[in-house]
C-alpha cells in the first residue's frame, strides 16, 4: 500500500511553505527592515502545524505495521524525521533573523555573500519530495553533500571574521568561548521542550509553555479553582494561521459540565478575534458567539469561547437531509438579507480582489509551479499570461467599487456557518477577518467553498452546484432591489480571486487545474468585454459550477 495521500500531500505543503520561508529570509537579507522580520516570525505556526499532522499520521501508519512491508514502515519513519529537519530549517532561519535584530545597524552587515548559502539551502529543500518518492538515492546524495559545500562556506566565513578581530591577542579564544556559551544557552531549549513534552502528555494534544500558561490564565478568569492540567481537551482544528482549536468540558455546579472552545494561537491574530467578536455583538446581536475569557501570555493568547451547537454548512451540504438543507439555505437567506440591510452604509468601498490575488499568487505557484506562463502566440494570435490578465483586470476593477458598504464575515466559507435546526438559528465562527466591505467578497468566498469540496460522487456534485446557484441568485436578488449595478462584474472578480487563491490549499491536480482553468476564463472574459457592454455582462454561474469538476 502506498504511503497514505495525507501525509504526502502535507509534507509537500511543508516542503512548499519551508522554501517560501527561505526566500522571504532572501527578501529579508535586501531589506533589513522590522516589517520584513515580522513577517518571517508571523508564519512559524503553520510550519509547526504542518510537522505535527504529519508526525500524528505517521505514528498511526506505524500503528499498522502489521499490514505493511519493511520498505513501507521504513518510509514513514523517514517521512518522519524529514518532518522534523523541514521544520528544523525554518526555524535555524528565524534564528538567524533573530541574532542579526540585535545589530545596531543591520543594513550596514555583509549580508549578500549569504544569499548563495540561502540558494544551495533551497535548492536542496526542493529535491526532497523526488528523492524520497523516486526513490531517487542520487538525489538524496547530493542533499547530503549539501551539507559539506555549507560547512566549508562556514569555515571559510569564520575564519574572515577571526582576522578581524586580530587586534585582540585573545580573538579566536573569544569566539570559542562565545560558541560554547551560546551551545549552553540552547540547553534551555532542550529543557524548555521537555517541559512541553510532559505537558503535551498530560493534555493529551500539543502544547507551548506559554500557550499553556495563557489558556491556564484564560480558564482561571471563570474558574478561579480550576486546575487547567486536570482538564481534558481534545483537538478540534488547526488553522492556516497557525492556531490551534480545542473543545474542553467545564465544570457546572448546576449541570455538571458544559462544552467551550479553547481558541490559541499569536496574542495579535487572536485579538482580532475576539474584536471581531465584540464587533459582532453590537451590529447583530445573535450571531456570534458569546466570549467566555480572554487572556494573552507575551506572543501567545488564549481565548475561551462558547461552544455553538449545530452543524456546520459543509456537513449539512455533504451529509444532511435534501429538507436540512432547504430549511438551512432559507435560514441563510434570511439572515443575510437582514444582516446587510441594517449594516448598510451609504459609503463606497472597494474589495480589491485583484491585489488580494496578487499578494498571494506567489503561494499559489509554490503549490503549483506549472500555472506560471508567460505570453503564449499560436498562428499570429497572442494569449496573454495569466499575470497579465490580472495586471489589466486590475485596471478594469477600478470603475467598478461597490456603492455601499455593509458588515461582512471577512472568510465566509461554509465551515465557518452553522444551523441549529432544533433553534433554527443560523450562527458565525472564525470572525477575525470581519469589517465593513463589499459584500461581493463573502458572496464570492461562499461559492467558491463549496465548488472546492473535494468529492466526486455525482449526485453530491450536483447537489453543490444547486446550492452554488441559489446562493448566487440571494445575492443577486439583493443587488437587483439596491441598485448595484457593478454586482456581476465585482463578482466575477472576487471568484476569479477566489478560485485562483484557493489552488494553494489543495494538491488534488484535477480539482486545482479546473479552479484555475475557470479563474482565467472569467479573466479572459472580463478584459475582452466592450465598455458599452459592461451593464449587461451576467456572471456564466452554471457554466463554471454545473459542469462538473
């Protein structure tokens, strides 16, 4: 039996988002400014994410070991420790990030002569996937070599560096103390992840020290008794982000128990959340949900929220009954209608759904290399790259702002929604992201969550795609009795930002050709469209989502 899809596919995630980590140090080595730091540091959840569902997969193959061959077992050990050196490098980077802030003047450093160590490290990085896969043993030699070609740079570097410190009789001693001593210091580390281990052990679900202590401090605000290391969580999710949410059973004097989540992750993107939260509570009162406690701990924080009951609209889309999700998609329509109508502002606002695709293409051709073209010209006829395309899209969409603003989801993906058909009560998790905007941005973000479903069976297709265009026509409906005149034109903008961004999260090549295939029609459509017929183009809904994957 092959090496199970999941794990593959994460460590090609992982392998992705360690290369984008070294270039952005690149980035960082021309720029020297804290932003550009800031920005490396702020992905690191996500690298230790990636590393930590491959080790649990890993742990459940060789649970089965029974059922695989030697060569089998040996591949996930090596998957494995793989793992473990990926997210090594990323963080051996930070360090280095880390050590050059304490400079007084970074930019005066001689940073270039690192890039081409960068490079080998990167090009290195890049063999991994087809030399564990291929089988490849040449390719796995020159991986190894690389650390030779490193070394001797190392040498080299350091002994230039002891030259100039000459001047001190004591020079080369000194430096040798200071590696020693600096080999000391990362023994804190060790013990540092010791600690974390055993609490890891306890809760039964990774844990940081200082995530720890925030949660501990989160609980203890509404359970001064309580004993954070006694209580039993269980892992629910782990976000892009790199936050980690947890449901945990609180202590009742009336009932027992009652269900909360536990929502961890960096202290700045949490307290987006709970400000989205709050904002929530003030401009629809219902939706969201109720914020138990709220605690930061230095980088980390720890927010304890209300456990909402129901379903999600994925499971009621994949899962429920054809009556479910009639009543669940009324209920949707209702609430929106009612949300963007007393959220309505008479201010102009524009999404911009060009430049949110354009700051994150990069990551997309991570993913997939093989949708970067350029200009293609076939018996005289000139096709334009798809960067081109968004570059003259990009121009288009300036004349086409929305009239109004209202109060959206700011990530209205289907998973972000649940129905309480018991309360037929409609419900919003994951609000960081929530302002007023274009309400196109939610329209768009809602379709596209469900097209990307990654199941084949063709009546679940179609069952999709039914609800793709009803939810199509909610909004449209909406437009029509506001007078959003630019609605189709801003929506076939926001899917064609909405397609082409979400091929970074899947390794499917079917499903990811035919997002991106329909990103760029709607590209092509939108900057071959006559000016005079900008009023009457209709977004082709059941041509791009009726159609099968």
């Amino acid at each position: 039996m092959d090496l199970q899809q999941s794990i593959r596919h994460n460590l090609e995630f992982l392998q992705a988002e360690v290369i984008a980590r070294l270039e952005s140090i690149k980035t960082y080595l021309d720029d020297t400014s804290p932003s550009a730091a800031k920005a490396i540091f702020d992905r690191s959840g996500y690298i230790s994410n990636l590393k930590q569902r491959i080790h649990d997969a890993c742990y459940r193959c060789m649970a089965e070991t029974d059922n695989q061959s030697a060569p089998e077992v040996s591949q996930v050990r090596a998957v494995d420790i793989i793992a473990t050196e990926l997210e090594r490098i990323a963080e051996l980077g930070e360090e280095f990030v880390q050590q050059s802030l304490y400079l007084e003047d970074p930019g005066r450093q001689n940073f270039p002569k690192l890039l081409g160590q960068l490079d080998i490290v990167i090009v290195a990085v890049a063999m991994v996937h087809n030399a564990l896969f291929d089988n490849d043993t040449e390719l796995a030699i020159k991986i190894g070599r690389t650390q030779d070609r490193l070394e001797r740079k190392f040498r080299k570097l350091l002994k230039k560096n002891a030259a100039t410190l000459r001047d001190t009789s004591d020079a080369e001693n000194l430096l040798s103390v200071s590696f020693s001593a600096y080999s000391i210091e990362r023994m804190g580390d060790c013990l540092l992840s010791i600690s974390e281990a055993i609490i890891s052990s306890n809760l039964g679900m990774v844990m940081d020290t200082t995530r720890f202590q925030a949660m501990q401090a989160s609980i203890g605000k509404i359970l001064p008794s309580a004993n954070a290391g006694e209580l039993q969580l269980q892992n629910v999710a782990d976000t892009r982000s790199g936050a980690a949410i947890s449901s945990i059973q609180l202590p009742d004097p009336g009932s027992g128990t009652y269900p909360a989540i536990v929502k961890q992750g960096q202290t700045k993107k949490l307290k987006k959340e709970r400000k989205g939260v709050e904002n929530w509570h003030d401009v629809f009162p219902g939706l969201a949900p109720q914020i138990y406690a709220w605690k930061k701990k230095g980088k980390s924080a720890s927010l304890l929220i209300e456990h909402l009951s129901g379903l999600t609209f994925e499971q009621i889309v994949l899962n429920a009954s054809s009556e479910l999700l009639a009543e669940a998609l009324q209920e949707l329509k209702s609430t929106l209608n009612s949300v963007w109508m007393e959220t309505l502002v008479d201010k102009p606002v524009s999404a911009q759904f060009m430049r949110q695709l354009d700051k994150r293409k990069s990551d997309v051709y991570a993913v997939h290399p093989e949708f970067k073209d350029s200009v293609q010209r076939i018996c005289g006829y000139e096709i334009d790259s798809f960067d081109g395309l968004v570059e003259r899209a990009t121009a288009i969409e300036t004349a086409y702002e929305a009239p109004f603003s209202v109060y959206i989801h700011g990530d209205f993906n289907i998973d972000n929604i649940l129905y309480d058909s018991e309360n037929k009560q409609l419900r919003y998790v994951d609000l960081h992201r929530s302002r007023y905007m274009d309400y196109v941005q939610d329209v768009s973000v809602f379709m596209v969550s469900n097209y990307r479903l990654q199941v084949l069976e063709p009546l679940i297709r179609r069952r999709i795609a039914t609800v793709i265009c009803h939810f199509y026509r909610i909004a449209a409906e909406f437009a029509q009795r506001n007078q959003d005149t630019g609605f189709e034109m801003r929506l076939a903008l926001g899917l064609v930002r909405s397609l082409a961004t979400s091929t970074r999260f899947t390794l499917d090549r079917q499903l990811a050709r035919a997002m991106f295939s329909r990103a760029r029609y709607l590209l092509e459509q939108l900057v071959g469209l006559r000016p005079d017929h900008a009023d009457r183009y209709r977004v082709p809904v059941e041509e791009l989502f009726c159609g099968g994957r």
